[in-house]
C-alpha cells in the first residue's frame, strides 16, 4: 500500500473534528434521555424510567404525528401521483407555472402559512380544533416533494412513446396508467413517500401555530417538554423522536440510490 | 388477415399552426410492405401516425382499413401494431411480459397468452430472453422484443417508425434482412418510416419519397431510382451527378468535352446521371476529360471525386485497382441514356 501524505492526515483530522462536532451533541442528548441524573452523569446510573415517562405523558402526540405523516401521504399520493403526471405530459408555459407556483409553500415561512389557514379557516370551529386542521398545512408543505420526486421519474423515462406502445397494444388510460405508468414511477413514489412522511413527523413551524392543546404532535410537544419539564425528560422524548425518524430517513437514502439510467430518448426523426 | 389501406386527402395541420402533411390520398394494397422516405420533417412519421391513430387528420381527411372507416377510432381499438425507433419496451417488465402485454390488456386466457409468446419468441429466436429485464438487453435484441410484442396480439397492420436507426451499421444490415424475411413471410400489410434510402430500396415493395408534407413519388424502388420524376426524388434518392452544358450539333458540350446528346430542347441545359452510368476508359477513347479531386478507396471499388467536367463535382465509381492520386487526368464516357432531364 502506498504511504499516505500528510495531506491525508489532515483531511482525515478535519473530517473527524467536523463529524465529532455533528455528532456530539446527538450522543449527549440520547445520553441524557437515559441517565438517572444528567447533572451527575453517567455514573448515576442509566435509566429507562425518563422513556416510560415520556410515554405516559406524550404518547399521543407520537401516535397523533403518525396519524398526520400517514394521512398527509395518503393525501400526496392521491393529488401528488397524478398531478405529476399531467405536468409531465403537459407541454407550454402553464405547467412549469403551476409547477413553480407549488413550491411556494416551502418558500414561504411556515408561520406565515399557518396564520394564512388561521385567518382564512380559523372561525370554522370543528375544523379549526380537529386534527384535519393541521394535516391541511402539512399537505400544503409536502405536496411539492411527492410531486417533484415522481416528475423527476417521469422526465427521465421516455413516458409519451411508452403510452404510444401501451396504446398501440390496445390498452385503456386505466390499463395503461396503472400498468405502465405506476410501476416505472415507482422509485420516485417511494423516494417522494419517505420523503412526506418525515418532513410531516418533523414539521415543528407550521404545527406550532396549527395545533390546539388536544392535537399536539410529537415537534410541538417537544417544545412544550423542553420548555417546563426535566432535561431528561426532554432528551428522553428525542431518543424517541430518533427511534422514528432514522429508519425512515435510512429508508429514504435507499429509494433515493442512482439507478441505472433509463432509455435513451431519441431524437425526433 | 391482412387488410388495405387508404388514405383520402389525409392533411395535418397542428396545434401551433404548421402543416405537418399535406392533404394526400394513398391506397396500399392488403399485404403490401410500403416505405415512407424522406428526410427529416417531411411528414412521413405524422403519416404514419394517422394510419395508426396517433394524430387524427384535419377535417375531411379519411382513413380506411379495407372499406372501413377507421378515422375516428382511436388507436387502442384500431388494431395496430407499432414498433419505435426508441423500442418503447416496459421497462417494469420482462421480455415475456412486454410480449404478453398486449394480450393480457385483451383478457385472453392464461393459456392462450402463455402459447402466443412461446410462438412469437420462437418465431423471433428470443426464447431464451423470456425471464432478462429489457435494460439487459442489447439494441438489437429489444428491437426483436419490440417485434414481437407488436405481432403477438396479430394486429392487422405493422407500422415501423425508424425501427433500425438507432442500431449500428452491422446490426441494422442483420435485422434489415431478418424484418424483411419476416414481412415477406407473414404477408401482413406493413407501413415502414426511414430516411435511409439503402434501407427503403431493400425493404420496399413500394416506397413513397416524401418532401415537404407531400408525396413527392410513389413507385417500385426501381422505378425511384431509375426514373425520379423530380430533382428532388432524384437527388435524395442515391446518388446524383450533373452536367451543365449546351446542347449544339446533336451534343451536349460541357467544360470537359462532349456527350452525345438524344434529348430534346436546345440551348443551355442541365442534366443529371447516376455514378454508375459512367465508365472510366483510355486517354482518347474518352468524351469527357476530368481531374481526379480526391479519391476514397473502399475496398471493392474507389469513388472519385472528378472536377472539370462540369462546374461542380462528378462522382465516378470504378472496380480497377488502379491507385488514383489527386489531380490525375481521368477520361470517361457516359452513357446518353442515362441523362435524365428534370424540371425542379
């Protein structure tokens, strides 16, 4: 093997430092989510009572934050699937309109977004104090991460003359949506699923302003820990919080690998 | 099983205002393989997208399939099969599910489909593709796929949109002959777009040279190549030379000599022949006197590019073994009935 620079070593010192600084900070608080006494440290022994109390005290805004993230991907997938779809078959200026004009809800601040729905919606009463309330927002939010992972899909796979030979075959839409269309979009689904669902449990701006005090999420009621309980306590709600999210965020990384590149789109004869 | 088709005054007007196709009328007779050729933008793809219902014409224009009108059937129901220039396989499927695909949007039963592809398979020798995913496969061998995903469900025509251009030149010259076999041997009527003119000569019972949204000629590749009725067919179609001179005393006298002249008119003319309608002879025997430009050796023969002849460039061809340098004396004599006289 080949002897390493000194180059070499300093990169490496300076990706570990970097790295280290990262990471820290998540080791000290899934550390303090699970010591008895943080101000004493580990030595006061390590304790699962802070998780067991989260649990009492939180455990709906964790199953309300998975009620929302699946509601609000069930929401993209139904609007977002198939409005990708007439974007990528939609020629002209409107459609790049439409499609830029969806972004802006992440643009835009979510607080700014939240009045919007508050002022708008707000004196609706059974809306305003439901669940639905804030799953609006975050469709709001997510829609246009489904719809550009599976448009990102679509323009790279030759969509038009693949409906042409599903067409010339003799299939419907339906036959052909469902059989040709879907299944050669299914990595940006996926990719687009993983992607809603974790920006949906995460999403702390827009719920803040959003939530009433019987639909608290998992984000708001880690503010709410952090801001009058223990710190173990707080630390012990992120451990859960990480318990959630890190697969799903595994899960995304595995959608999102380079696949092999589609057919070449040829050029018009 | 195999039905004609006829196109009455058929024109194509799109969205943004252009005229893609002209309004033209065509018949193709049950079983007949006919090739659209013609350069890029001429309209031989829009027409074969009429035929397959891809575009519907503009109003007034007609498609027929044996005597029934099929204009307003949309291409689901029509009962084409079509092959791409880009393949257009399923890439969520394997070879034998592309294959099956059009008989399982039918809802023919298991057994029947399952026979169906071990046929079309076996008749385009992929059988052992049946279980590779088509991004596993080579140009050549989607174009198979495409093939026989295309005949399994037994359209009653066969539309091919540039089916060999995107494969190189050794593969394209295999599946050349092998389309060619396979349209002779099912005897199904086949519409055939390219703007290879080699490619439309040897597949062609018919070929229609297209230019401009128009038919420029319909005939037996023969008929293009020997007697185009227009500069442009005759151009596009091989080779062309010219000959710009004046016709006195029964000759055409050009820059480089004379040629014996058995057209009609007078005056300044100018005239066009094919390479191979010129042979390369002894200093003296010769009508015409030239200088080698440059010479290509292509292994069975050389082409040379003659200069002072005529004002351009004549390509010659010949089998000697001669070696040609540039700006040797070359003499030839050129057949007279080999000029063709064409208005523009």
């Amino acid at each position: 093997m080949a002897r390493r620079g000194r180059g070499f070593w300093a990169q490496l010192a300076f990706t570990v430092l970097v790295a280290a600084f990262l990471i820290v900070p998540v080791a000290m608080s899934i550390t303090a989510g699970i010591t008895a006494n943080f101000f004493q440290g580990v030595k006061s022994g390590l304790t699962t009572r802070w998780i067991a109390e989260v649990w009492r005290l939180y455990r709906d805004t964790i199953f309300l934050s998975m009620t929302i993230a699946l509601a609000t991907l069930v929401v993209d997938l139904a609007i977002g699937v198939p409005a990708a779809y007439v974007l990528a078959r939609w020629r002209g200026w409107l459609p790049r309109l439409v499609e830029e004009a969806l972004v802006l809800p992440i643009a835009i601040p979510g607080l700014a977004t939240a009045l919007a729905l508050i002022l708008a919606y707000g004196t609706w009463r059974e809306f305003r104090t439901s669940w639905v309330f804030i799953l609006v927002g975050h469709v709001l939010f997510t829609l246009p991460f489904m719809v550009r992972a599976v448009l990102a899909v679509l323009s790279s796979i030759d969509l038009p003359t693949l409906e042409e030979g599903a067409r010339s075959l003799g299939a419907s839409f339906r036959q052909r949506f469902f059989g040709v269309v879907l299944p050669n979009v299914r990595a940006g689904i996926l990719a687009g699923a993983l992607m809603v669902v974790t920006l949906s449990i995460g999403e702390f701006n827009m719920t803040w302003m959003l939530h009433t005090p019987l639909t608290k999420t998992l984000p708001v009621g880690l503010a709410d820990s952090y801001a009058s309980m223990r710190l173990e306590i707080g630390s012990a709600y992120t451990v859960m919080f990480f318990f959630m999210i890190i697969p799903l965020l595994i899960g995304i990384q595995l959608a999102a690998r380079p696949r092999k590149p589609a057919t070449l789109r040829d050029e018009a004869a | 099983m195999s039905v004609a088709i006829k196109l009455v005054s058929c024109a194509k007007t799109f969205a943004d205002g252009t005229r893609a196709v002209g309004p033209l009328d065509l018949e193709i007779p049950p079983g007949e393989t006919i090739v659209f050729l013609g350069p890029s933008g001429c309209g031989k793809t829009t027409t074969l997208r009429l035929i397959a219902g891809l575009e519907s014409p503009n109003p007034g224009g007609r498609v027929l399939f044996d005597e029934a009108d099929v204009t307003e059937i949309s291409i689901e129901r029509r009962n084409v099969g079509m092959v791409f220039q880009s393949y257009a396989l399923f890439p969520n499927m394997t070879v034998g599910g592309n294959v099956e695909y059009g008989l399982r949007v039918r809802k023919l039963p298991a057994a029947a489909r399952a026979a169906r592809v071990e046929e079309m398979l076996g008749m385009m020798k992929i059988g052992e593709l049946r279980h590779r995913r088509v991004d596993q496969l080579s140009g050549g061998q989607k174009q198979r796929v495409a093939l026989a995903r295309a005949l399994a469900p037994q359209p009653r025509v066969l539309l091919l949109d540039e089916p060999l251009t995107a494969l190189d030149a050794k593969l394209r010259d295999a599946l050349r002959v092998e389309i060619d076999a396979l349209l002779r041997r099912l005897r199904m009527t086949a519409v055939y777009v390219t703007h290879d003119q080699a490619e439309a000569m040897a597949l062609g019972d018919r070929i229609v040279v297209m230019s401009q949204g128009q038919v420029a000629q319909v005939g037996r590749p023969r008929d293009i190549y020997f007697a185009p009725q227009s500069r442009f067919v005759a151009e596009f179609v091989g080779t062309m030379n010219r000959l710009h001179g004046v016709v006195r005393n029964g000759h055409l006298e050009v820059m480089g000599g004379r040629v014996p002249w058995r057209g009609r008119g007078g005056g300044e003319v100018e005239v066009l022949f094919r390479p191979e309608r010129a042979a390369i002879v002894e200093a003296g025997a010769g009508q015409v006197k030239g200088r080698v430009a440059t010479s290509f050796f292509l292994g069975d023969r050389t082409r040379l590019l003659v200069e002072g002849v005529s004002s351009g460039t004549l390509v010659v061809e010949t089998t000697d073994r001669r070696d040609w340098e540039p700006g040797q004396d070359v003499h030839l004599v050129i057949d007279p009935d080999a000029l063709l006289t064409l208005d523009r």
